[in-house]
C-alpha cells in the first residue's frame, strides 16, 4: 500500500491539508528520491560511488507496491543516468500515483482544475500517526527505524523539517531539530550508507531544481 511506502509518507508531510505543496518547491524531485532510496533497500536499484553518481537497476521484479513499481519501470529506461537528471526527469513524477493510492483508501480528494491537480486532505488520521511516529523518533532516538531515519534526513536536507515537524516537536528550535535529525543513530546495517545516498541525491536534487529555476 501506498501508506506504506517511503515516498508515500513523505507525499504527505510535503502536502499541506488544501491538498498543495506550500512547504517546498521539490516535491516531485523528493518523491522521486525517496523512491529511489527505498529501492536500494529492496536491492532493486544501485548507486555508483563516482562523484556524481548514476543509478543502475539490478532487479527488474515488481514489488506490488504501485508507486515502487512505477518507479522501478521508469528507471528501466534510465538506467545508467546521473541521479540529478533522473529525479527531475517527467516518467519519474510519482505524484499522480501517490495521490490516487491515498485517495483509494480515503485519506485525500482528488481535486482537478484548470491546469493542476491538487489533494485535499479528507481522513487525517493516517498523517497524525505518521507525525506522532516520527516525532516520537526524534524524541527518543531509540524508536527510530530505518523509514523514520530517511524521512527526517530528507525533510532536514530540503531545509523543511522545521516547518514541518515544528508544531509536533514545539521544545525544539530550527536548529536544534536540525541536530537531533544530523546524530539520529537507527541501529540498521544499512543506516550510514543510506544517510550518506540521501546527503549525495538530495544535494544534486537542490542544485538541479535551482539551477532549473535559475534558466527559467
């Protein structure tokens, strides 16, 4: 289920409850990172260690997870290309797929309009249990699994975390939230290699949609 998915979780903390993307303008790219990096932890999809890296497919089997599946086909065909042209490249836009998974189970509303769609919160339960889990983890570090892990590097690199954990985690400043995210310790083999494939995608990620945005 989608619910269950990193980039699914991550889906909703970035979108605010009128269903929009207020708290960065890197949603698709951090969805699309997101996916990758759980895709690693399925060892469907690799990352080179070269300076810039590039993103390899090792296993093309589905996961029966929607938004992983999409992503792992839509790599098939980038398979080999530096990451900060395969974020931000269209067949890697989950959010469609993110959207129609969570309104299926009535978390949001699909809302179209003239030129975009938006998901408007409809069932908030689901995303207060995720906020309660994951602040929980910063609270007490020794709760934090390895998906808790991932989402507070992602949302402390786009520079978010405060203002979207703020009020669930009101003791601590920008900064101190920051720190707590930076020494997070999750006892998982696989922790210190995500933390550093999550500092190298989502630098390239913030370079590549500033740089985008700079020529437009």
């Amino acid at each position: 289920m989608t619910t269950h998915t990193i980039p699914g979780q991550l889906f909703l903390l970035l979108t605010n409850d009128a269903g929009r993307q207020d708290s960065t303008y890197y949603r698709q790219q951090a969805l699309a990172a997101a996916a990758i990096t759980e895709l690693t932890l399925y060892q469907r999809v690799a990352l080179t260690e070269e300076r810039t890296p590039k993103v390899t497919v090792l296993d093309h089997t589905p996961l029966g997870l929607p938004v992983l599946d999409q992503a792992l086909g839509a790599l098939a065909g980038l398979d080999g290309k530096p990451i900060g042209s395969v974020i931000g490249h269209r067949s890697m836009d989950l959010t469609e797929v993110i959207g129609e998974g969570f309104a299926a189970v009535g978390v949001v509303q699909r809302k179209d309009g003239w030129f975009t769609t938006s998901w408007p919160t409809h069932d908030d339960t689901y995303e207060n249990s995720l906020r309660a889990r994951i602040a929980g983890a910063v609270r007490d570090p020794r709760t934090a699994s390895l998906q808790d892990g991932v989402l507070l590097e992602l949302l402390r690199t786009l520079g978010v975390a405060h203002r979207i954990l703020g009020g669930d985690l009101p003791e601590l400043s920008r900064k101190e939230l920051d720190q707590r995210i930076e020494g997070l310790d999750v006892d998982h083999p696989a922790a210190l290699a995500v933390k550093k494939m999550m500092n190298d995608m989502t630098a390239v990620m913030i370079a590549t949609t500033t740089a985008t945005t700079i020529m437009t």
